[in-house]
C-alpha cells in the first residue's frame, strides 16, 4: 500500500508565498516521477509541475518563474514553492506519482491541499 499526503495549503492574498509538500509512504520501491496537478471548480485538472527520478523538471507556462518544484528523496517528498501567487492559482492542489511498489506500478493520487489566493 502506497500513500500521498499533501499539504501547506492555505489562504493568501495575492503575491504571497506557500510552498506545499507531497509526502510519500509504503511499501515503495521508486517512485518514478511526481507531479502537482490542480483542478479548480468548473476546470479540468491540469498538470503544474513535475519532476522526474532523473530530476528534469517540466512546468505549465502559467507558473513557470514563479513555481518551483523540488524532492527530499531521502524523505520520499516533493514540494512545490509558489511565490508571487495570483487569484487564478485558487485551486485544490494535488500530487500524483508514478510509483513501483513491491506489488505493482501505477499511479497514486493525494487528497489534495486547497489554496486559495484573495485579490
């Protein structure tokens, strides 16, 4: 059994700062990569970042130069640094990674972390 757990969601006014985290558990064996997805009401979800084993980090133009994604491999956990954050990144925030377990390899999903971003 493999877990995600997000969190350092909140509330902000715009141009602050939050960084999130994505922590993995279980029986993981390597988790490939690992993405921050976000989906707010009424849009599909997308993919705002992600990194892969290799390190090589891809982010949707919107966040590029204000996200950063970043890993503790040693913790098994993934953040991702939002600075100068605007109303339009109100969302709930996901990770989701590409683990092999001892069992199987697939993707897993967190319950996600909200942020809200105030004008």
């Amino acid at each position: 059994q493999v877990q995600l757990v997000e969190s350092g969601g909140g509330l902000v006014q715009a141009g602050a700062s939050l960084r999130l985290s994505c922590s993995a558990s279980g029986r993981i064996v390597i988790i490939n990569s690992i993405g921050w997805h976000r989906q707010a009401p009424g849009n599909e979800r997308e993919l705002v970042a992600s990194i892969t084993r290799a390190g090589n980090t891809k982010y949707v133009d919107s966040v590029k130069g204000r996200f950063f994604i970043s890993r503790d491999i040693a913790k098994n956990t993934v953040y991702l640094q939002m600075n100068t954050l605007k109303p339009e990144d109100t969302a709930n925030y996901y990770c989701g990674a590409a683990i092999q377990s001892v069992l199987e390899v697939r993707t897993y999903w967190g319950q996600g972390t909200q942020v809200t971003v105030s004008s």
